[in-house]
C-alpha cells in the first residue's frame, strides 16, 4: 500500500526534475543569446546539444506526471500540480526550441559585419530572462503575486519587439543589401517575444494551479476591448 509520505517523495521527486530542466531551459536561453552579442559562434554549437537534454527532460518528467495520474489518482491541490507541470514542461521545451533558433540565427550573423549594436535585443533577453527566473521561484514558492508580476511584463517584450522590428525595417528601407541580416535580427526578437510569452503561460499555469484561478481567457478578453 502507497503512503502518504511516499506519494509526497514522489511528488517532490517531480518538482526537482521539473526545476532541473527549467534551470537547463534558462541556461540554455542566456547562451543562445550571448552567442549572437559575443559573435561567439562556439557557444552558439553547444546549444544544439543542449536541446537534445531539454528534450529528454520533457519526456521523462512527462512519463512521471501520467504514472501519477494513473497510479495514485491525486485530488484538488496535487492534481492540480500534476496537470500544471505537465504544461510547464511543454512551455519549457519550446523555450529551449526557441533558444536554438537563436542560436542558429547567430551562426548565420556571426559570418557576417554586424549590421547595428545590439542594444534593444539584449534588453528584451534580459526581461525574457527575468520573466523566466522568476516564474522558476513563483512556481517553487507558490508566489501568486510573483506569477502575476511576471504576466505584467509581457507587455515590455511586446514593446521592444515592435520597437525592434520598425528599426530594422528602416535599415531594410534604406539599403537593400542589409535585408538578409535584419530578418535574421527579426527573427531573433520574435523568439524572445514568445520566450516571454511562454514564461506569461506558466505563470498563468503557477496562480491555477496555487489559487484554481483561471486569468488566461480573463487577459483575453480585455485585449479584445482595448
């Protein structure tokens, strides 16, 4: 007969497999990055590794939530952390997808002159990468309020990305022979457009899963109104 106390270890055992890929995720996102800031070609290799491991994660801990499910048939607040985490980990790989698009992006500049500073875009890295920090300890530490702040600063992404992308557009504009490296540049803010975006669905999956709140379609519906 399974204890209280085993389930718990089990649950428990969940939660560090699920943070080890997070902190992977998050690595993984910062090296991307700082392949195409640091022109460090190198670095930008690795992470095509890197995915290979996020990947594994997801379908380990994968396997874990459905043996849970089936097995111990968890109630309200465990049930509600299995099928959280069972999201997280998908927002998770496609974090690390994301990332090796960055990568891949880099190989491709980093072959190139670099057509403007890297001002704006490691601005967005960095907020992407504090949405994912921490949505890691709002998840850890039940932090609703911290979860909530997360989806906050969503919009700052969105802000630079648009911000980016009229930029660029401008360099496209004015000479034709910059337009394969903008969208390059392009391409990179929109993955850290939608990094942010998967840190906004995990802390959204964090306050269900801590107060059975549902504020996604609530957000949805107030964009609609603007």
């Amino acid at each position: 007969m399974i204890t209280e106390t085993q389930f718990q270890k089990e649950l428990e055992a969940l939660k560090e497999n699920l943070l080890k890929m997070a902190t992977l995720v998050e690595e993984t996102i910062h090296d991307a990055v700082q392949s195409l800031v640091k022109r460090d070609s190198d670095l930008a290799n690795q992470i095509f590794q890197r995915e290979k491991q996020i990947n594994e994660m997801e379908l380990i801990i994968d396997e874990m939530c459905l043996k849970l499910l089936a097995l111990r048939q968890p109630m309200a607040v465990d049930l509600r952390f299995i099928t959280s985490a069972m999201k997280i980990i998908t927002d998770l790989e496609r974090m690390g997808d994301q990332a090796v698009n960055i990568a891949e992006r880099a190989l491709s500049l980093n072959q190139e002159p670099q057509l403007k500073p890297y001002i704006d875009l490691p601005r967005m890295a960095e907020i992407a990468q504090s949405m994912v920090k921490d949505v890691l300890d709002a998840f850890v530490n039940r932090d609703v309020q911290l979860a909530r702040s997360v989806c906050e600063r969503d919009d700052l992404v969105d802000g630079l990305n648009d911000q980016v992308v009229r930029e660029l557009l401008t360099y496209m504009m004015s000479d034709p022979k910059t337009i394969p490296r903008a969208v390059h540049l392009m391409i990179v803010a929109r993955c850290l457009e939608r990094i942010a975006d998967h840190a906004t669905n995990i802390a959204e999956d964090i306050i269900f899963m801590v107060a059975a709140l549902v504020i996604k379609h609530h957000a949805d519906e107030k964009e609609k109104n603007v």
